[in-house]
C-alpha cells in the first residue's frame, strides 16, 4: 500500500501537466492562426482542472499505475484529456496551418520533457539534499509520460496529431483519402495495444528520446 500511494504521489503532478497543456496548446496554436473556437467555449487555458477528463486522465492512469505498484511490472503509462475543440475551417490556411496545430501538442511535451530534464540534472547534482530521490524520481516520471505522449501522438494515424500533420502534408487527393481513416484511428490503436504492436513500436522510440536527453544532459 506504501509503493502504490509513493508511486501515485510520484507521478500524478507529471501526468496531470502533461496530458492537461499537451490539449491546451492546441487551443492557442488554433487561435494564433485563426480560430477562436476554444476561446469562446471557454476552454482556453493553461490550467489543468480545465481539461480534465475524468476517465482518461485520471482513472485509466491511476490504474495503470496502481497495476504496475501492485504487480511490479510496469506498463506503458497513457491518457488523454478533455479534447479542446479546434474548427480547422476556421484557420486562415486550413490545409496548411493544421499542421501546426496538431504539432503544438507534442512541441509542449517536448518543452516539458526538457524542464523535467533540468530538474532530474538538478537532483543529481545536489545528491545529500533531502530532496534529491523524491525529485529525481518525479522528474524520471515527467520526462517519461512526456516522451510517451509526445511519440504516441506523433504517430502517423488519425485522429493522432501525427495524422493530422501527415493530412496537412499530403497533396489534396492524397490527404482526404488518408483523412478517410479517421473514423477507425481509435479501434486501431487500440488493437494495436492489446496485441502488443503499439508497445513494440512505442518502446525503441521513447528509449531513443531518452537515450538522447541523457547525452544531452549528463545524467
């Protein structure tokens, strides 16, 4: 009972923050290039309590953590937040500011990663502080669900951002019949979830981001 609730304690600022602004930043890249559409729903906003969804931000993680505590053998940690809404119509270049759009939720997990990477660097150098394991442990846990969700998202399959920056990329023709998936983008990736695709594709690509904040940082 310890483990679980040291573990939930760990992870939950880092979870919040990173499922939270990844969907906020979409609302004010939306409104930089045109649509205010988030604004005047009231959703535009940098607080998390804003975007919280009840289910994939707090019990689907909170299960996934509480399961790895009790077990002992950890799964990939994912969630997802209230959707803002973006009306890609609304943009003053629709094809091509949609792009920018979808990246700017995981250009702000890449931005937290790092802040999570100073702080772990940070906890390291200071190694007698009383501090430094529960920080450590909590900037290890930032940096991993925000590489987690900055690749997932980053995968080419609508509705995932990557999708939408692949539809943004590809000629009209191309791009409306790759849009056509949207609608099974979710079923697919959860099947390939339960069969274990999605975490043999996940696993090497998060490693490689992390292997690459450690060369970059020194820890």
């Amino acid at each position: 009972m310890n483990e679980l609730i040291t573990t939930l304690t760990i992870w939950a600022l880092p979870v919040l923050f990173a499922i939270t602004l990844h969907e906020a930043a979409h609302g004010y890249a939306a409104r930089y290039f045109g649509d205010n559409t988030a604004e005047r729903a009231g959703r535009l906003s940098f607080n998390p309590i804003h975007h919280i969804d009840p289910v994939g931000t707090l019990l689907v993680p909170g299960l996934i953590l509480a399961i790895g505590a009790i077990s002992g053998m950890g799964g990939m940690l994912f969630g997802w937040a209230k959707p803002v809404p973006v009306n890609f119509g609304r943009l003053r270049r629709p094809k091509a500011d949609m792009l920018w759009v979808a990246a700017a939720g995981p250009a702000v997990n890449l931005l937290m990663a790092l802040g999570w990477a100073c702080l772990l660097k940070l906890a390291f150098m200071n190694p007698a502080s009383t501090y430094a394991l529960p920080m450590a442990r909590m900037a290890d846990a930032g940096i991993q669900i925000n590489a987690v969700l900055m690749v997932l998202n980053l995968l080419p399959l609508p509705p995932l951002d990557g999708g939408r920056i692949m539809v943004s990329l590809l000629p009209p023709r191309p791009a409306y019949r790759f849009s056509m998936i949207e609608p099974y983008g979710m079923p697919i990736l959860f099947l390939l979830m339960f069969v274990g695709v999605l975490g043999s594709i996940l696993g090497p690509l998060v490693g490689l981001f992390r292997f690459a904040l450690a060369t970059v940082f020194g820890f």
